[in-house]
C-alpha cells in the first residue's frame, strides 16, 4: 500500500460528489475466487488504485483511523504492534453499553467496565455490565452469533476467581442454566472490584464452594496436607 486517502472526483463524475469515497493506492495486489472458484491466490506485483464509495459513514468517521493503522504499518514490527495496541484501546475506550439492550428499564446499572471474554482458543474484548438483576457482555465485534451475551443474577450458582497468564485477572461464573462465561480485566484491582459488586447484589445466591475454595488454598501452600486431608475425611 503507497497511499490512503480521500479521492476528489472529477467535475463531471457520477460517483463521490459528496465527497464520501475512499481511495487506496498500491504496488501489488492479491487476485482470489476468480468467478467464484476456489484457488491459490494470485499475486501481482502492479501499481493500482481502488476506489470505495462509503454509503453508511462519512468518510471522516473512518479515514482518521484508517491513516494512523497505515502509518504504523510503515514501523519497524514492535512499535508497530505497540502503535495498533494502543490505537484499539483508544477506540474501545470511547465504545460505550448499547443499553437499547437491557431486558427491562427499570434495571439500574451498578458497574460498566471494558474487559475479555475467553472462549476456547479466543480472546473476545467487549464492554461488561452489572445492574441490579442482570449481567451483559457486549463483544466489540461480530464474532459472535448474539450481539450480547446476559443471565439474571438470580440464575447465577458460582463465581470463581481465576488466574488468566499466571495473572490473577479472571473471573469464571455459572449459572444454573447452563450458562458459563470467563472473563478477564486489566488488573487483578479491576477483578477484585468486579467480583465484589457482583456477588454483592442481592438476586445474587452462590452455591457453597468451601471445597473448592479449600483445594484452591491447599494448591496455593496456604494449608498443609494434614488439614487439607483431614477437611476430605
């Protein structure tokens, strides 16, 4: 890629009057699904212009955004990681909770913070939400098939602290509809608070995990053989 930029139209031209039409240069483009079939790619190593006609967005919504992942691209391989880094988490930090999607008005919202959820084998960022009877996940994309993910508190039976990278960040629920969700945050401060307003609501009933939280402590050194063996006898 030479150049990303806004493409001006000629006097005369049907398209791009309202100024609304991207236009990329490059020095090589890649050919696939030629009439639909599928087949190695086809790379050719010529200089070319593509034009996109924005129909949704105005072009100053996208192209500021657009400019600064390609000039990062021009960057030596770590600081252009750090550059793309830190341009997602600007633009996830100004993406707030669509509460067109909570349940009922009447919820009250009682925490909403920026963290990961962890399927197997992904790392999906997305916006959290704790109200008074509910919590959501809004993924930042469109990986998943629903566009939130939520259960009642009064349906969840566990809420386990877990660690993600040998780092206490995690926090893994159930519920008693077979709900699961593991979700991450920043610092193992965010968990911890995120954990207290969760199992702080009311609607909130866990089930007893004494073992469990005991096997934890035996795993962690906290308590000798002979306790842990005298608790499972």
């Amino acid at each position: 890629c030479k150049n990303v930029g806004q493409w001006t139209p000629p006097l005369l031209s049907k398209i791009g009057q309202e100024g609304d039409v991207l236009l990329v240069s490059s020095t090589q483009m890649i050919e696939m699904k030629e009439g639909n079939v599928i087949a190695p790619y086809t790379f050719n190593k010529v200089s070319a212009e593509f034009r996109f006609a924005l129909n949704y967005v105005s072009i100053g919504d996208v192209l500021p955004q657009i400019t600064q992942l390609f000039r990062a691209s021009t960057l030596p391989t770590a600081d252009r990681s750090m550059m793309v880094q830190s341009i997602v988490r600007s633009r996830q930090s100004r993406v707030s909770f669509n509460t067109s999607w909570l349940d009922s008005l009447y919820e009250s919202i009682v925490l909403e913070t920026t963290g990961d959820r962890i399927p197997p084998l992904v790392c999906n960022p997305g916006r959290i939400m704790v109200t008074n009877s509910r919590l959501y996940f809004q993924p930042f994309n469109n990986a998943d098939p629903e566009p939130v993910q939520k259960v009642k508190l009064s349906e969840v039976s566990r809420v386990i602290k877990r660690r993600y990278l040998l780092q206490q960040v995690g926090v893994e629920i159930f519920s008693a509809e077979d709900f699961h969700i593991f979700l991450v945050f920043a610092t193992e401060a965010d968990r911890n608070y995120f954990y207290d307003q969760l199992v702080g609501q009311p609607d909130v009933r866990l089930e007893d995990t004494e073992q469990e939280n005991l096997t934890l402590k035996w795993q962690k050194g906290v308590i000798s053989n002979y306790d842990y063996l005298m608790y499972l006898n």
